[in-house]
C-alpha cells in the first residue's frame, strides 16, 4: 500500500483507456463468439479484487464479454459473491449503453434454486410481453410497427439477434399512441431474451448445493450453470470438498484424501438433454470460447466445470502462472477437456468432443508442482506415492472412458 499521490500521473493512461470506443467493427470481422472477435468486446468486469492470479475471474469476465449486456447473474455465496459483489462496491459493470448484468446472490445453498426463481419470473413476464405483442401485430396497420413485431417473434427465443430486435421495437413502439404499446414499454427491460446463469464453486456445485443444481439440470429449462473448479472450499479456509482430487492435502484431509474426486460432468450427462463441458483456459482459449458460446446458444440446461487454479492450491510457480497451470493440467492428463452436446433439431444423436490430446506430460511432475501434493510427499513419502500412482491410474481410466465415448 502506498500514497496515491504516489501515481497521480498514471491517472492520465487509464482515462485515455476508459476513452476508447469499443471496436464493433473488430468483434464482426473477427465474429463475436471468437478469441479475437470476444476479446475486442467490453469485458464488463473490472477491478474484483480477488487474489493475484485468481482462475476463476477469467471466466467471468469472458463470460461478460459474450453475453453481458443481456445476462443475469444468480451467485452462491463463496469467493465469487466475494469479489463479485462486497458492497458497497461490484466489479460488474454496463457498457456505453447502461447494459450490464444483472447480478444478486442469496445464500450458499440455494444459489441453483434462487437462479431458476430468476429464470422462471423472466419468462412469465416475457410470455405476457409476447401475447401482447402478437395482438400489436395483428391489429396495427402501421405497416413498420407490424414488421418490427414479426422480427421480434421470430428472433423470439435467440438472444442475440433478439437484443437488437427489441430495440427496432421499441423505437417504433415508441412512436405509436396506442395503449397496447404504452402496456409494452412498461416492460421494455423484459422484451430481450436474456442470456440466465448461475455462478458458483466447486463447494457449492459438489457438495452443499447439489440437489438444486441437479433439480435444475431436470428441469430441462434453458439455463446455464458455470462452476469454477477451484477442487477445494476457497472461501472459508482450504477445506477438502467432493471436487478434491484423490491425493490432495486440504482441511479435513490433511494425509492425503484418499477417494477419487466426484465426476459431476458424468452425473449431468446422463440426463442426455443437458449440455456439457469442461474447460480450462490456458490450455485451449478455442475450446474454452466455444464451450461458452455453445452453452448459452443451447435451448436447454447446461452446465460448464471450468478448473480454475487457486491460491490454497500453492502454486510453486506463483499465482501470475495461473493460465499456465491450466495448460500443464490438460498437459499431464490430471484434467480433461471436452463438450457434450444433447441431440437437438435435425441432429439425431447426442455428439461428444473429446476436446484433450493424448496425454504427454509429467503426471508426478505437475503434482509436484502444487504445494497441495507435494506437502504429502514431504510428511509421508511413503502413502504420497501410493495415493499419487492411483491418482494417475484414475485419470488415466477417464481419459479411456471419454475417449471411448468420443468413439
């Protein structure tokens, strides 16, 4: 901490940023759901506060860049309600038009249930806003009215090209004396489709907050649930959880956790309606952005788990090499990446992408490389090795089960 006169003449390069017009014409060229095109986008999460290097802002802050002009928030409560929201301040943010996501967080627990409140209020409003819009179009004579309406319907349920559909409408709307338009502008916030998450950590997702996450994925309602997979409770100190991987000191774990980390990924897939993915970052941006795009593009529930390196993991490295991690994890084979896609319209069959390579790493190595496996090795050399040959066997058996679905 030091003085803020200290760096005053900064202040002149960060409001010459804040001064640059967001390159629309870069985002098309590039297409918005791309590294490059994604990443001219405003990213509508700044300044978080969370720890140096922390894995799971990165994903929230793409996520904002894709869809946060039109998104709703839902958080569990832990890290990310932490430095998404510690009143009276938020990292979230709007863009040159006041658009920005809609962020709100309940409790720990009930962060799945909360979201699909959040979703289901929507769509009640929106239904309403749809009836009426079908008795503007079929009643008016105002020829440009009557075209905007029939856009609006028929983008209806695509978030993208219903965004700018609404706002065709509502500048008609707003030249039509009529008490059905007045009716509609009323609700005018609502007339977007939005694009509907809930955030939230491996404690959550795993352990405490699992019969609202698996009640939402049954409903086969259309929204999107994204997990930071940070495989410990963050927020409250280190304490192993159902995502700790096999071998791992944490609280409540202190020799070495000795059963294999739950397989949440396999649990949702076997809905066969609802789509998902896991990702990691550093290690392929492509499949990260697409995986994210594919996601919220689905009219269903999906699900993403997206490892996300933590600072209770001790990184010998250093936190700056977060994204690096990452890469060395798909590396080794200790994480593996891919997307499920439940069959949908002309498709016939649900499509698997095994989105890892073959394996061509040091497994041990990238376990030495974290303070949370190699602190077993100093203490008990002994069970660290026996617990790290059957945590190579088991991800080595997944990677076989992913690969043979990938058949």
């Amino acid at each position: 901490m030091e003085p803020t006169e200290k760096h005053t003449d900064m202040q002149k390069y960060f409001e010459y940023g804040r001064s640059l017009p967001e390159k629309e014409d870069l985002v098309e060229a590039f297409g918005p759901a791309s590294v490059k095109g994604s990443q001219f986008k405003q990213p509508l999460l700044e300044f978080h506060g969370a720890c140096a290097g922390c894995g799971e802002t990165a994903y929230a802050k793409l996520a904002t860049q894709l869809f946060g002009d039109r998104m709703y928030i839902a958080n569990a409560t832990g890290c990310s309600s932490i430095w998404g929201n510690s009143s009276p301040a938020t990292p979230y943010t709007v863009n040159a038009k006041g658009r920005g996501p809609a962020w709100s967080n309940s409790l720990f627990e009930d962060a799945a249930e909360f979201g699909y409140g959040m979703l289901l209020s929507e769509e009640s409003i929106r239904a309403n806003l749809k009836r009426k819009v079908t008795e503007l179009a079929s009643n008016t004579k105002v020829e440009m009215i009557k075209d905007a309406a029939d856009v609006w319907l028929s983008t209806y349920a695509n978030g993208r090209e219903n965004q700018k559909a609404s706002e065709e409408l509502i500048g008609r709307l707003m030249e039509c004396d009529c008490a059905l338009s007045s009716e509609i502008l009323e609700k005018k916030a609502f007339l977007s489709k939005k694009s509907k998450w809930i955030f939230g950590g491996d404690g959550w997702a795993y352990d405490i907050g699992f019969g609202g996450l698996d009640h939402v994925l049954a409903s086969g309602r259309d929204i999107n649930i994204l997990v930071f997979d940070t495989e410990v409770y963050s927020n409250t100190g280190g304490q192993a959880s159902k995502s700790t991987p096999l071998g791992a000191v944490a609280q409540f774990a202190a020799g070495g956790k000795d059963i294999r980390k739950k397989d949440l990924a396999a649990m949702a897939m076997s809905y066969g309606y609802v789509f998902v993915a896991q990702v990691a970052m550093g290690a392929d941006y492509n499949q990260c952005v697409r995986a994210f795009t594919e996601a919220e593009a689905y009219p269903g529930p999906s699900i993403i788990l997206a490892y996300a390196p933590c600072i209770n993991q001790g990184l010998k490295s250093g936190m700056q090499m977060a994204q690096e991690e990452e890469k060395l994890a798909v590396k080794a084979g200790y994480f593996h990446l891919f997307r499920y896609q439940p069959a949908i319209g002309e498709q016939k069959q649900a499509t698997f992408h095994l989105d890892s390579r073959e394996p061509d790493g040091d497994f041990f190595g990238f376990l030495n490389g974290e303070v949370r496996f190699n602190a077993l090795t100093r203490s008990n050399p002994t069970r660290a090795r026996e617990l790290f040959e059957r945590a190579k066997e088991d991800a080595k058996e997944r990677y076989e089960k992913l690969k043979k679905m990938a058949r």
